[in-house]
C-alpha cells in the first residue's frame, strides 16, 4: 500500500528541486549573491533533512555531500564556478531520478552517483573523511565554518508539542531535535505533564513536548525548514527571543514567563512580596509547573551570552489538493452551468416573474462560481518559463553556443491543462531557436554581432486569450531557400508567387525541413507542423515574422481555459453550432444584392475591404431552404478575415465544452460539442480547419 506521507514528501521534494534549478542557474550568472547560495543551501538541507525523517536514506545520504559543499561556499571557503553548477545540477537530476523510485540499485546509477560525489570532494579544500558515516555523524565531524562568531548568532525559542498521530504519519520528532542540534547550541526540557498513566499509555501516540532554546546563525527560515512537513495538528512556534542589547543578562524569570504567556502579570504581581526565589513560589502556589519554570531558567541562562536583531516573517497557509479533485470540480460547474441555462431557457419560455428571479439568482451564482473554480486552476506561465532556462544553458553548450534567454509576463496566468499541453510545442521551438536560428559566436562576430545570443520569451494576458512570443536575434528565415526547399519536396507547384508571410507559412508543412545534416537536434523533418497541429488543438494560433540576419519571432495565440469558453450560438436548418467568441471580429447581415454584386463569387464588400465567405448550410449538406436575409459571422484567422454564412445568429453563449467520441475524433472543423438548455446538442466549430480545408478544396478545384 502506498504510504500518503512518503508521496506527499515526493511531491514536495519535487518542487523544491524545479526550484533549486532555478536558483542554480541564477547563481551562475551572478556567483557573489550569497542570499542566492543561501537559498541553495536551504533547499538541499530541506530534501536532506526531510528525506531522513522518512525514510529516503539514499537521498538523505547522497545530498548531504552536496550541501557539505554548499555549507563551504557560505562559509567563504569555496567560491562558485561552473564546475560547481555542472555537478550540482548533474546531483539535483540524479536526485529527482532516485525520487522517482527509491528502489534502484542499478550499477550504472550507483557509478553515475558515485563519480558526482567524488568530483564534489575534489572541490574541498580539505580530502574528505576515508570511511564517510552516516549524514548527520558526518556534519558533526565537519569543522564549524558556518557559525561566525557569538556576537552574529541569534537565540531561538522553539515550543513544539507534536501531535499525538505523529508516529502514524511516519515521521520522528527525535530526528527533528537532531537536525537543530546541527544547526547550533541546543538546550532542551522536556514536558510531559500530558503523559497519561501508564495503563493507558499507547507507544503508537506521542504524549511529549518540548521547549528548546536554539543559538544558531543560519536564521528563522532554515530553522522553519526543519519542520516544512509536520502534520498541521501539532502546535509549533518558532520566535526570536527579544534581548536588550544595553543590559543583556537583566531580564528576569517572572518577565520570561510572562513574555511566553506561561504567567498573568497580575499574578507575577501578587507573588513578588515573598522572600524565596520566585521560581518556587510559582511552583508552590500551583501557578506554574516546574517544568516551565526550568525552560524559563534555561531561556535566561541564553540571553546572557548572545545578543539578537529582532526578525519577522510574514507566514502563508496553503493547502495542496489533488489535480484530480479539481477536475472533476470543473467537470461539476460545467454541468451546473448547463443545468443554469436549462432553468433560465424554462423561465423565459414559462413567462413567470418569480421563476425568472430566481433563474437570474442562479445564473449570477453560476457565474461567480465558475470564475472561482476556474482561477483555482490558474497557474503563472513563470514555472515553465524557468524550466527552458536548463534547456538554453544544456543544448547552447552541446552545440558551442553562447546563448542568453530573457523573459517577461511570467505572472501571466493559464489554465494548468493548457500550460502542460504547451510545454513540448514550446520546448521545440526553442531548440530550433538554439539549432537553426542563432549562429555560433565566430560567426556572430564576423557579422557584427555581439558573441552572445539572444531567446526571449514574453507572455502577456489579452481578454479570454494569452499571448506567447519566442524571439531570438539569430540569422532569420532565408526566404529564397524556404521557397526552393518547397519545389523541392513538390509541397508549392513551379511558377507559384508566395508573399513572405505564405513562404514562412510553408515550414510549418509535414517533412519540410532546410537542414543540411540530421543531428540529435533537428533535421528529421519532424516538429514544426507537430508543433502547429498541437497549438490548433488548444485552439490556439501560431504567427510568425523574421528578418532576415536580424532574427526571428513565433507569436503563440492560447485560449485561457479549455474547460469552459464564451461562444457565438448560430443556427444553421434545425441545427445549432458554435464559434469560440475570441475568434469572432464581426456580424452583419448578407443580403442577395450583396452575392448578385460578387458575380457569383463568394466575397463580400465590407467597408471597402474584401472578405471572402464560406456557406456552412452548403458545406454541411443542411437540408431545407435557406432564409431570404442570411447572416455572416466575420472571423479573424492570421491577420486575415473570413465570413461564414449562417441562417441565423442567436448570440452569446457560455458554452461547457464536451469531446466528441471517438467515432468522431478526425472529423475535420469540429473540436467538441455542448449541451444548451433545451438538451439539445450543438457542435463546436474548429473555424482554423475549416478555412484551411475549404483552402485545400478551392486549390484541388
């Protein structure tokens, strides 16, 4: 059976390597940020620490080494280099492989594992220990070079009574007393003024606390980390102990235990007039317990020796919840939304003012609820944008590149599904960045450029849509070569006059390709009309504009969500059918004077522009007779406009979006269906595919 605590570690251990990553790679640009290699530190004593509480020994063992490196470059005594990057970044992926499955014993990961950690002590100033022990007996051995001196350090009161379950969880509080110890002077008192008799004693709960006195330098958020994964129901403070810098051994026991809130000042008061000392007068008269009075002696006996700067930090609750529960929550406010047009549709048709009311009542509720479960799914594009930063560094230095990637947006926020549905188109079209676009240094500079090259990633929020933009300063797009690559593959016919933008278009195109050589990289001819097809399912757009020797710019148009969409309701016969209303630019009426002008052609004049149409009645084979007044419903596709002509335009709809089975998976210009109000099902149309299939029927004719 799967233990939830070790999964919830592995989740946890996850996201906090994506961001060691991050931090990694921010170093390398900037070595002399020591809050940089603090935050480094705290992320590898965290997966250290945490990984021992539960169990995951290996991984414990394994990133002690590299936080034992780590300790030294805070220290002074290592500075940052690439080769430190190189084996840290190596070490944090060997990790999430061994997170993955905490079960390999395999011999090449064993040596894989083996030569990181010998490299990691070449970079110590002393040789390591020959026969290294267990973590936490290594950090004893190591020299203190992490604690400066008294005067910096800072005194911690620690009041942890855990839960009594905490042993059924997996974990061990004696493991989390060890990690304080390592992270300076240690005083403990044990309570355990709750521990029951020994009849009704259990060894499966945990009856102690403790009141620990910490005198460390590594501050209150490492101290935080010690304790990242203790259930919620164990009772935890962590403060400064406030010193007085003019008379540091003169605050008294009655004002310690006051301070902690073990004693009423009125009472301190009334007990002040007797001669013993006030510890056992306090005791004596039942006030306070022995055990309280002696953490409040220890707490004292601390303050003389060290003085502190008063710290604070803003504490955040979060609650992780399964990606699944919030599918299936979206998957219910789609079915209230539809319920909610159903009960609205049934108002109007009964005509009944109190109905209506509470149709309107509902229908704001629904709205409101939607909004909320949707933005509970949002995630800023910034977590993706980090994880190409690896890519650049790792595919630039394969190739002999000097590459720099920029961003912009990274709080732009998408629906979670579109973002991991994004991250492969993006991912290959930043390689072909790196592989095709940008030149290596020699050439750079030949051509006056500077050594280093350019990716730029830009996200930015624009109604129900989100643009991305991968811009890089490389060589462009050699037009005349795309055209000739073309003829070629026979994908244009001899003779064919192509604007810029139609010949940039052609790359996109199965098998096109204008590499000399096929490498690991690119050259297979496969990926750029993947990646185009993938972006249409999202129901998405692709543009794209190079100069040539200048650069190129991949502008990604996504909607925000793909759980729930406004849309255009349009009638065509009997049948009803959608457009995604962020595709939709206009609507007009289409008169037979209008089609008696065109000659017979399907265009139309519109405020002095032509816009060609496509009849959805004809194309869909839709039985009947058409009505004398039609409807046009303009869209928007690359910059250019295309009508559909519809019998009638009811209006805007929220529409629920459901899949089609999978009998009508390849039906070309449908990409889903919804239910409206009267139970009746109306189709989604891919308005994209239907333009590019009327396209490739007009060309064939």
């Amino acid at each position: 059976m799967t233990d939830p605590h070790r999964e919830a570690f592995r989740e946890e251990a996850f996201e906090t390597l994506v961001q060691l990553e991050s931090v990694l790679l921010q170093l390398e640009a900037e070595p002399h940020d020591a809050e940089l290699v603090g935050t480094a530190f705290r992320y590898l004593h965290t997966i250290k620490g945490s990984g021992a509480m539960f169990g995951f020994d290996d991984i414990a063992s394994f990133t002690h080494e590299v936080e034992t490196v780590f300790d030294l470059v805070r220290g002074g005594k290592i500075a940052v280099s690439k080769a430190l990057i190189d084996l840290t970044l190596a070490a944090r992926d060997e990790i999430r492989i061994m997170l993955g499955a905490n079960v390999s014993d395999d011999g090449a990961e064993r040596v894989e594992k083996a030569q990181i950690v010998a490299s990691l002590r070449r970079l110590l100033p002393e040789p390591a220990p020959k026969h290294p022990s267990a973590p936490r007996q290594q950090e004893r051995a190591m020299p203190p070079i992490s604690h400066p001196a008294a005067a910096e350090r800072t005194a911690y009161r620690i009041r942890f009574r855990p839960a009594p379950g905490i042993f059924l969880s997996g974990a061990n509080p004696v493991l989390l007393l060890n990690e304080l110890r390592e992270m300076g002077s240690v005083t403990l008192t044990v309570n355990t003024d709750r521990v029951p008799t020994l009849e009704e004693i259990s060894a499966d709960f945990c009856h102690t606390a403790w009141d620990i006195v910490l005198v460390s330098s590594r501050g209150l958020e490492a101290i935080e980390d010690v304790f990242v994964f203790v259930d919620q129901e164990s009772e935890l403070t962590i403060e400064p102990i406030e010193d007085n810098p003019e008379t540091p051994a003169e605050k008294r026991l009655g004002e310690i235990l006051v301070e902690r809130g073990d004693l009423d000042p009125q009472q301190l008061e009334a007990i002040l007039g007797s001669h013993k000392p006030i510890g056992e007068l306090l005791v004596e008269s039942g006030l306070v317990s022995r055990h309280s009075v002696e953490s409040a002696l220890v707490e004292q006996r601390q303050l003389k020796e060290i003085h502190r700067e008063r710290s604070s930090q803003e504490q955040k609750t979060s609650i992780r919840v399964p990606s699944e529960r919030l599918d299936h929550l979206v998957n219910l406010v789609g079915e209230q939304v539809t319920v909610q047009a159903r009960l609205s549709q049934l108002a109007q048709t009964l005509k009944r003012p109190d109905l209506a009311s509470i149709a309107e009542e509902v229908a704001r509720l629904t709205a409101d609820l939607r909004e909320s479960t949707l933005q509970i799914r949002m995630l800023p594009i910034g977590s993706t944008f980090s994880s190409f930063r690896r890519l650049v560094r790792d595919l630039s230095m394969e190739l002999g590149k000097e590459i720099v990637m920029t961003t912009a947006g990274e709080e732009t926020e998408l629906d979670k599904t579109v973002i991991e549905k994004l991250n492969d188109p993006l991912v290959h079209m930043i390689r072909n960045c790196i592989d095709h676009a940008i030149e290596t240094p020699q050439q750079r500079v030949a051509r006056g450029k500077p050594r280093q090259g350019a990716i730029h990633l830009a996200a930015v929020h624009s109604g129900d849509s989100v643009y991305l933009s991968i811009g890089d300063d490389g060589a462009g797009l050699d037009r005349e070569a795309i055209f000739a690559k073309a003829l070629e593959n026979e994908l244009v016919p001899a003779g064919a006059q192509l604007t810029e933008k139609e010949t940039f278009a052609l790359i996109f195109e199965p098998g096109f390709s204008t590499a000399k050589a096929v490498t690991n990289v690119s050259g297979r001819g496969v990926g750029m009309d993947v990646v185009k097809r993938s972006i249409e399912d999202l129901r998405g757009s692709i543009d794209l504009k190079s100069e040539l020797g200048r650069g190129t710019t991949i502008t990604v148009r996504i909607p925000l969500t793909l759980a729930i969409i406004e849309s255009l309701l349009v009638r065509i016969g009997t049948d009803h059918y959608m457009f995604p209303l962020s595709l939709v630019h206009e609507c007009m009426f289409l008169t037979g004077e209008a089609a008696v002008r065109a000659h017979g052609r399907q265009v139309v004049n519109v405020r002095g522009g032509i816009v060609p149409y496509i009849r959805l009645r004809s194309l869909f084979a839709t039985s009947g007779t058409p009505p004398a007044l039609e409807q046009l419903v303009i869209a928007e596709l690359d910059g250019k406009r295309i009508g559909f002509v519809v019998d009638k335009v009811i209006g805007q709809h929220q529409t629920v979006i459901k899949a089609l089975g999978s009998a009508y998976k390849h039906v070309e210009g449908v990409s889903g269906a919804s239910i409206l109000g009267d139970g009746s099902v109306a189709l989604i149309l891919d308005v994209p595919k239907l333009y590019h299939a009327e396209e490739l029927a007009a060309d064939a004719a």
